[in-house]
C-alpha cells in the first residue's frame, strides 16, 4: 500500500504539496490506474488531486501572483512587475495543466459514476484557476495594470506615429530621447518593451485573463487616450480634425488593440471570424466615442468658433459630421447659452460688440443646422437681452450704414445683390419632394419662414417691428446730414435704396426728401450768392441749409437770440431766397449749425470753429468784457444751467475766465504758460461735449410729443366721464382719434404717458383708475 501510494505521489508530485512536474511514461500511468482500481479508490485519487489542485491556487498561486500588485515606484517598475509576474503565473498555469492531462488520462482508464466526474478536466480546471485567481483581488492591483498598459500604449504609438504625422513633425531620434521609453535614442528599449508587451498578452490570453484582469483599465485607458489626444489636436484650433483622428484611431488605437488580442500580430487570420467580429465591434464603438468626444471639445469652444467665423467654418463642419454620430443638440444649446450669457450678455460688454457676436452667432449656427432651429433656440436670450438696452436700434443702424466695413453693412449690401439676381422666395410646396420634417427639439408654434429669414431681418425682429428701426433711421440720418456739413451724399442715396429694398419704399419717402433738401441747399446757395443785390449788401460769407419740416424729425426745443448785426444778414438772405421762390420763406433755426471766426484777442488772431452759441457769447464780450450768466442767458435766451455749460469752451481756450460765482470776464492778461496750459487737454474735452450735442431729438422724446397730441382728447374724456381705467382710454382712443391723428401706440406707451402725467400733477392715480385733480 505504502509502494502505491509513493508511486501515486510520484506520478502527481501535487498530492505531497508540491507543484512540479516529473515526466511518466504511459505505462507507469496505466499499472498505477489498474494497481487504483483493484482497491478501488481511481476515483478518490482523481478528486483528492483536484482538491490539491483548489488548495495550491488559494494558499500559494493566488497570494504569490497578486503580492506583485503593490503600490508600485514608476510607471517602469509597474511595468516589470506585472511582466514578471504574469510570466511567473504562466509557468505554474502550464505546471497545472500537465497535471490536469494526466488526470484526464487517468479518467480514460476508469469509469466514474458521479455526475461531477463526467465534466472535462481541462474546463474545470480553467473555471477553478480563474475564480480562485480573481477572488482574491487587492484593492490597489489596478495600479500595476494601468502603468504597464500605459507604458506599452506610449510605445507602440511613438513607433507608429509616423502613420498619423508629417514626418517633419517628428522628433529627431539623435537629438533627444526617445518618446516611447523614455531612454536616451541610443539605448532605446522599445522593440524590447514590445516583445515583452506581446508575450505578456499571449500568456493573459491563454489563461483565460486578459478581459479580466485588464479589461476595465483597456476600455479607461484607451477612453482617457482618445479624450487626451482630440483636446491636444483639437483644443484652440479651428481647422478640421476628423480625417485626422479618424486615422489616428485606426493607426493607433485599434493596431494597439489588434496586437493585444491577436498574440502581437497586426494580420488577422481570414479564418479568424470571432477575432475579426471583436475587434470590428471595438472599431465601432472607440469610433462613436471619439466623435462624441471631438464633438464635446467643439462645443465647449463654439463661443470662440463663433466670433471667429468665418474662419473656424471647418470646426463647424467637423460638428455637423460628428452630429451623424451622436446626438448632443440640447448639450450644445445649455452650453452655448451659458457661454452666451457669462461672456457676451453683460453690462460690461458694449451694445456694438453684442450685435456683432449676435450676427456672427446667425451666420455660425445657421451653417451648423440649416432647418433654423438650434438658431431659434440659442439665440432667443441675446434678443431679450438686446431689448432691454436703449442704444440697440441706433447701433443696428449705425452698423448698416457707417463707413467702415461691418457684418450688418456686408449683408445689406447683399440685398443689391439679391435685386439684380431676382431672388424670390419659394413656397415650401414647389419642391415637396425634398421637403424634410422639422428636427424634434423645434418649437411648432414658430415657422420655417421665421427661421430662414436672412441676418437683417432676424436683427429687426429683435423689436418685431420695422418702424422702429426705420424711425431711427431717420433721425441718424437727420443728425449726419446737419453735423457732417461736407458729407457726400453718394453713399447716403445707396444706403437709402439698399434700405428701401428691405424695407419698402413708401416708409423711407421722408429720408429720400431729406437727401433731396441737401442737394437742393446747395443749388440755392448758389444761386442766392450769385445774386448782385445779395452779394454787394452781405457782411459775411452765409450759407443755409434749407429743410422741408415735414419730412425732418422734430428738433428739440432750443432758443438762441442772435445778435442785431448777424440778424440783419438773415434777414438779407431770407428776402433774396423769397425773391427767387416767390411764394416761399424761411424760417430760421440759429442754434444749428457752424461758424468759423476769427478772434483778436491780445494781439493775436485765432481762428474757431464754433457752434452758433459759442459765437454768440464770445460776440457779446467784444462790447462788454464782465457779464454774469442772469444777464447775458436773457439777452441770449438760454437758461443760465445751459449757457453755464456753453461758456466753458471759450474757458477751455483761456479767453474768459469766472472770477466770482456767475460772472465771467474777458481775460486781459495771461501767461503764454498759463495760456498753453489752459488749451491742453480742455480743448478736447469741450469739443467732443458740443459734437456729442445733437440738435434731433431723441426718439422718445419725438414719441412723447407724438402722445401729446392725445391729451386734450384724454383731458376730455376724463372731464366728462370722470374717472377711467387705462384700457377703457385706450380703447377710446384707438376709436376715436388714432386714425385721424394717422399715430399708433400700444398700451404700455400709453401707460408710460399717462405715469409722466401722473408725475406732473397733472392726474391722480388711485384704485386702477386715472382722474383729473380737482
């Protein structure tokens, strides 16, 4: 018996406790199973070994393997040590496997009865080694995995690089060190790590391990890889990246993966379908992962993509391939709108530079979604933001019609374009083959015409109403045609006729009027300066701009009394005016306009460039050199705040001086150093104070005057019927006078009214209804 079992332990040394593997000829193997069964115990031999077996892996295998797993020093280190001990696992993996045939062979002589037995040996060993191995993880083994993956992936992508770069990107291998290894290019250990990285994988595969064990940091890996790679390619550069990604997962990635599942070749064997169908599923999914990625980084850069558009277009047009892929429209939206809303829409950024990035956000997300509908969606705050600043209508205008070239000016330069082209707009049914649904995140209660409106009229339906920009239109105009005295009037008359194309014809009449009135001054300046009479009886050279008052914007109300001398010679040029109109006169407005004078002053002659204000006051201190403002705003006829304010420009020049509260001198003596210093930096700041005056009035200072003209029919109203609520007035007044009045006005500008009343003391508001003081 004691012979028997010797001879067992020898054939399975795993019985005595010890993994090693002694050769036995099948002979030996053959007289011990029959020596088994003749006592029969073949059967508890058979399970006793696989007990052996589970008892090595739990107490030995296991803890010696995973004892390789603590916290490593390097991304080196960890690299050696998880080769090392992988390889050491392999070799005891072969040991049980020795063991395993065998025991298979010993089986083949026998015939068991249990149910358990009939399983194979090899499977059960496998199912055995694995989920012993695997239930005794450490925490921290990861660590190991990931250094070692990490090491190999920096490897083998600084050796195919090549692939994806230009050459001339490349680092020269004879200057520094090496990418992959980290090793001086003379002593270069990648072809080493490789060999190393493949046989290391051969052994995870055969064992039954790699998905296991390192699977997880695989997919982390290769997800941090991609992530890292598009922001370094992509992060700041507005160029397309695709192609270029697209490559570098293919030549990079899953080569990497390829090597890792296909024992270190790139070439799958064509019989190898399941190979072919795992890495064709990895392809697809590191795919979608990188478009999603790609398409991330985009988004959280599309603020800057829009202000630099169109020179970013390619960025966009890489988004729009990536949109194919994955849905990220409500990402785009929330974070375009925070980026909207942090950078653009705050109190410290100017109105102009908003309605740019505005324009420039249309044109972007336009070329982005075609159907309008993301445009809809995003841009929708920076229109009530717009709203809500009361210099946006003039700088819409502004941008349509100065000098310099700006994106409004470009798109209504189009609408020329358009004209001569006929374009016409095309009822969606004309070609309803190729008509397309709306994409689910639209707003059905808005159209596909409101989305496909060119630049300018989404920027007027910031207001929903063409009348207020064609008003502010019209006072810009106003003001540059009555500032700018040598304005040429080309540009202004194709403005106007671009306009007109957008916003017809019959509402700008007015404008082309006011053009027509500065033509038509010139001709009759030169006229009435040619006329003898005129000619021989004038003190100074006099021109005039001649205005039809219909068809300018009001003026504010401003008072300037000339002196008897200047108005003599308005006098002259009025009557030679009615001599040539016949039944026509003039009737002045003195506080615009320019004059150029020349002042004596100490013996010196300085020529200005003044309002007819400024002239004015200096006139007066030619006859008496001390005035106090009470005196001199009587003779002028200017509140002594305003004239205050005027005074200072001749101050700035050191001409009059305040030598106590209100009155003012002629300054007889001064310093030339005193003098230079007096016309420094005042001159500046009082010029850039009279251009800033403008003689129009603002537009709600022209709508107030329009509601005025409803306050006697308001005033009656309330006389008769006492008090009433503001939406009965309205109601009246839309009935009873806006048409005859030919003015229009919501209920909120009504309200707006009435309070300044309210203010003036001139009604009581009390209980929701409005009624006069008694």
């Amino acid at each position: 018996m004691d012979k028997l079992w010797e001879k067992t332990v020898e054939i399975f040394p795993i019985l005595d406790r010890k993994l090693i593997f002694r050769e036995c000829s099948p002979e030996d193997l053959e007289l011990m199973v029959a020596e088994l069964k003749k006592l029969d115990i073949a059967e508890n031999i058979y399970e006793t070994v696989f007990l052996e077996i589970g008892w090595q892996l739990r107490q030995k295998v296991s803890i010696k393997f995973w004892q390789n797993f603590r916290q490593s020093g390097d991304q080196d280190d960890g690299f050696c040590r998880f080769q090392k001990a992988v390889e050491e696992l392999h070799g005891e993996y072969r040991v049980f496997l020795h063991i395993v045939e065998r025991l298979q062979r010993l089986r083949n002589f026998c015939t068991f009865t249990k149910v358990e037995n009939a399983r194979d040996e090899a499977e059960r060993f496998n199912e055995l080694f694995r989920t012993t191995l695997l239930s005794q993880l450490p925490v921290n083994f990861n660590d190991i995995v990931v250094a070692f993956y990490n090491l190999s992936f920096r490897v083998f992508a600084n050796n195919h690089m090549h692939e994806v770069s230009d050459p001339e990107d490349l680092p020269d291998m004879d200057d520094v060190k090496c990418s992959g290894c980290q090793y001086e290019a003379d002593s270069c250990r990648c072809q080493e790590l490789i060999n190393a990285f493949n046989s290391t994988n051969r052994h995870l595969i055969e064992m039954g391990l790699l998905d296991r064990v390192a699977g997880f940091t695989l997919t982390n890996l290769i997800e941090e890889r991609i992530e890292s790679s598009v922001k370094e390619m992509c992060k700041g550069v507005f160029v397309s990246n695709i192609e270029t990604l697209e490559r570098w997962l293919t030549a990079i990635v899953i080569n990497w993966l390829i090597r890792i599942y296909n024992s270190g070749s790139l070439k799958i064997n064509e019989e190898n379908s399941k190979m072919k169908a795992t890495i064709a599923e990895f392809r697809m999914k590191l795919n979608f992962f990188m478009h999603e990625t790609y398409a991330n980084v985009i988004i959280e850069q599309f603020f800057d993509i829009i202000i630099d558009f169109p020179e970013s277009q390619p960025a966009i047009d890489d988004l729009k391939v990536c949109f194919e892929k994955v849905d990220l429209r409500p990402h785009l939206v929330q974070t375009l709108k925070l980026a909207l809303e942090t950078r653009l829409l705050h109190p410290g950024v100017d109105t102009a530079d908003i309605l740019t990035g505005y324009v420039s956000a249309i044109k972007a997300i336009r070329h982005l979604d075609t159907s309008g509908v993301l445009l809809e969606t995003i841009t929708e705050p920076v229109k009530e933001y717009l709203r809500s600043r009361n210099d946006t209508v003039r700088c819409v205008v502004t941008g349509l019609i100065e000098d310099g070239p700006t994106d409004l000016a470009e798109e209504l330069a189009k609408s020329e374009i358009l004209k001569d082209e006929g374009t016409t707009i095309v009822d969606d049914l004309t070609h309803w083959e190729s008509w397309t649904p709306d994409p689910v995140d639209a707003n059905p209660s808005k159209g596909k015409p409101n989305r496909s409106a060119d630049i300018i009229s989404m920027v007027v339906d910031i207001y929903g109403s063409k009348e207020v920009f064609v008003n502010e239109y019209k006072n810009l105009l106003a003001e540059r045609l009555l500032t700018q005295l040598d304005l040429t009037s080309d540009r202004e008359i194709r403005n106007l006729e671009l306009l007109k194309l957008r916003f017809g014809e019959s509402v700008l009449h007015s404008c082309g009027v006011m053009l027509k009135d500065i033509c038509d001054s010139k001709r009759i300046n030169s006229h009435i300066q040619s006329d003898s009479n005129y000619a021989d009886s004038k003190d100074f050279e006099f021109s005039s701009l001649i205005l039809s008052a219909q068809f300018w914007p009001g003026f504010k109300k401003e008072e300037l009394e000339l002196p008897e001398e200047i108005q003599a010679q308005f006098e002259k040029y009025r009557k030679s005016y009615e001599a040539y109109k016949g039944n026509r006169t003039l009737l002045w407005r003195p506080v615009s306009g320019k004059v150029t004078i020349d002042v004596e002053h100490m013996g010196k002659v300085r020529e200005f460039a003044v309002t007819p204000t400024q002239a004015t006051i200096i006139y007066h201190f030619q006859s008496k050199s001390e005035w106090n403002l009470t005196d001199l705003g009587t003779i002028m006829k200017i509140p002594p705040s305003i004239l205050r304010r005027k005074i200072t420009f001749w101050q700035s020049h050191g001409l009059l001086k305040e030598t106590k509260e209100g009155v003012f001198i002629l300054v007889d003596d001064v310093n030339d150093s005193d003098l230079e210093e007096m016309q420094t930096e005042p001159q500046d700041i009082c010029d850039d104070d009279e251009e800033s005056e403008n003689a129009v009035a603002s537009a709600s200072d022209q709508r107030e005057e329009e509601l005025q003209v409803f306050w006697s029919y308001i005033v009656g109203m309330l006389t008769n019927l006492d008090s009433l609520p503001i939406e009965r007035i309205h109601q009246m007044l839309k009935m009873f006078a806006s048409n005859e009045k030919g003015v229009e006005f919501s209920l909120g500008e009504l309200k707006d009214f009435l309070q300044t009343k309210v203010r003036d003391h001139q009604l009581i508001f009390a209980s929701g209804v409005y009624h006069l003081p008694k």
